[in-house]
C-alpha cells in the first residue's frame, strides 16, 4: 500500500504539481465514509455522516484497489466495498481514473455487473498487464493504455549494507488459505532455505507485510522460521517503506510469494524468482520481459527444485536491470493521457 501512495503521488504530482493528496483504505479513512457496502449503501441514503460532501470536495479519484483488489478472489464483500467507493465518487462528480492494477478475475455475474460499471464511468482506465487489459475489454470497456506497476515510479532506494538472498515468506501462505494448500507451500519454503544453505548462499528473512492485529502479515512466520534455524538466517523486519526497499536494493536476489516484493526488487534492479499463487504474476512479469515465475500449484519438491534452479541462471542481473528501465519507461508513457484529462 505504501507503494502505491508513494509512487502515485510522485507520478500524479509530475501533472498537477500543487495537487493535495488523501489517502483511503481499510488501514486509514475518513470518518465520513464507513467501510462495507451495508454501511455504504446506508450512507449514500441518509447523508448522516457527509460522505457525498467530502468527496464532492476532490477533483480526481486515483483509484488503485490496492493494486490487484479489483476482482472478486479476495471476497465479495471487499469487491463491493470498494466499488461502491468508486461508484458514489462518480456520482459527488469527481473524475475517477482506475490506476495501473490487476483488473479480474471476476466469477460472478454480480462481480461482473460491479466491474463493468465501474470501468465504464471512469474517464481514464490503465491495466498494468496483457491479461488485465484482455479482461477490462470483455467487460466492454478497452483500456486506455496497458502499463505496469506503480513501484517503477519510486526513486532509488539509499544504499546500505549488502545482502546475499533476501527470503519474503508469506503469512497469507503459509496459514490455510483459499489460494494454495499451505502445507505444500510450507514444505517449499523449507526444503528451499535447506538447499540454499547447503550451497553456501546466506538468506535474510525479509517480511513484506507488516506486523499488525491482521492474520495476513509476514512477521510471525518470519520469526518463527528464524527461530526455528537457530541463527542460520538473517532477520531483518523493516521500519517503513524506505527501510524495505533499501534491504531488497542492496542484495543479490530476492525470492518471494508476495508479487510487491519481487516487484519492489525488480524496480531497483535485482532480481526476483517470484512464488506465484494466482494468475496475476505472469501476465504482468512476462509483460516485463521477465520469466522467472514458478507456480506453486505444483508439488512442493518440484517447486522448490525450480526456485533454487532459478537463483543461479546466468545473466540475472542484466535482466533485472533490463526490467527496471523498461518499467520506467511504461509509466512515463502515461503522462500524456492523465495531461489530456487534466487539460
């Protein structure tokens, strides 16, 4: 989510640069607007709290989902929620542009009927991926420029000391979940840090969500997993953002289930053998020009077997290079729309 803010509020403010920015999300929101489509919808009819007051006062809703939120694999109620956000924007008379995100998948004729509406009353709608651009089409809206994501607007990372393999395990995976069998997952992840150790690589436990009241966060089973090898691997639990993208820049490669982690690694330049658990990984790294993705639908031997093959492909660093400046490059290449909107 830092991610998304910072980099949008650096590329948005490269168009409007006396602009004001306010964020919103499950973490952080005004008290004028309530959080579900009940509330919402209840809202919109009595006028109780001023939400329809408090967003006439914007003239642009940057909507992201939170990157890959605009489907209905993460729950309706998250789906509607958001969408009916989007939707009562639209309607206060604020210019709604769908950011550069995973649009889909969407299973249900509700979920459909959510995403077509609100893709057809936003003024500019950019996809981050082939896929998502495909998807946005099927619903009767074509994008208007298919990018990548946002991480490749934010500024270099300071350096600091160097890492050999930085390890983002992640906590949505390793409890039961609906996207994987976790056991499998766990086996992967285990049988990936012994191989590594075995061939002398050192690997730093980096969390990617943080810890928080929240179940999906990386912090427990980094620590636990750092407990578990007995001083094997390196901890590191980040401060911020900044703290992040400093650690990830300053190693050699990064391995990770968390599709912002490895993103966050190729916008600095290092290279990510990414963990993927939905169809939104490939279309937009293969977009990149990186391939480097392996499916954890498979049995945990032969995933792990596929992760460690990958950290030692030659040229890797010229690859993830190559994908830094091509990223750049994509955002850029959406200025010109947002101007015309501004104008």
């Amino acid at each position: 989510m830092r991610v998304l803010g910072q980099a949008s509020e650096d590329l948005l403010s490269r168009v409007w640069p006396d602009a004001e920015f306010e964020y919103m999300n499950y973490g952080a929101r005004p008290p004028s607007v309530p959080w579900s489509a009940r509330s919402l919808g209840k809202e919109r009819i009595t006028g109780r709290l001023g939400m329809m007051e408090w967003l006439s006062s914007f003239d642009v809703l940057w909507d992201t989902r939170s990157g890959d939120s605009f489907a209905d694999i993460y729950g309706m109620d998250r789906h509607r929620t958001m969408s009916l956000i989007h939707e009562f924007a639209v309607e206060a008379g604020v210019w709604a542009i769908m950011a550069p995100q995973t649009i889909g998948p969407f299973t249900g004729r509700e979920a459909r009927f959510l995403a077509r509406r609100n893709l057809k009353r936003s003024r500019l709608v950019f996809a981050r991926d082939g896929a998502s651009m495909q998807a946005s089409a099927r619903l009767g809206r074509p994008v208007d420029a298919t990018v990548t994501d946002m991480v490749f607007g934010l500024r270099p990372p300071r350096e600091t000391e160097g890492h050999d393999i930085v390890l983002n395990v992640s906590g949505l995976l390793w409890e039961p979940n609906c996207h994987v069998d976790h056991r499998v997952y766990r086996s992967a992840v285990l049988s990936i840090i012994d191989s590594l150790i075995s061939a002398g690589r050192d690997i730093t436990l980096l969390p990617h969500v943080l810890d928080s009241p929240a179940a999906d966060n990386d912090v427990p089973v980094a620590r636990a997993l750092h407990e578990k090898y007995e001083g094997s691997l390196r901890l590191h639990i980040p401060d911020d953002l900044d703290d992040a993208r400093a650690v990830i820049g300053s190693s050699q490669l990064l391995i990770g289930a968390r599709m912002h982690a490895c993103l966050n690694a190729l916008s600095t330049g290092v290279p990510a053998v990414a963990m993927a658990y939905s169809r939104k990984f490939s279309p937009l790294l293969n977009a990149l020009g990186w391939e480097h993705v392996v499916s954890l639908r498979d049995g945990a031997d032969e995933i792990a077997g596929q992760v460690v093959s990958a950290t030692s492909c030659s040229g890797l660093a010229n690859q993830a290079q190559d994908v830094k400046h091509r990223g750049q490059d994509l955002l850029t290449a959406m200025l010109p729309l947002i101007e015309r909107v501004a104008a």
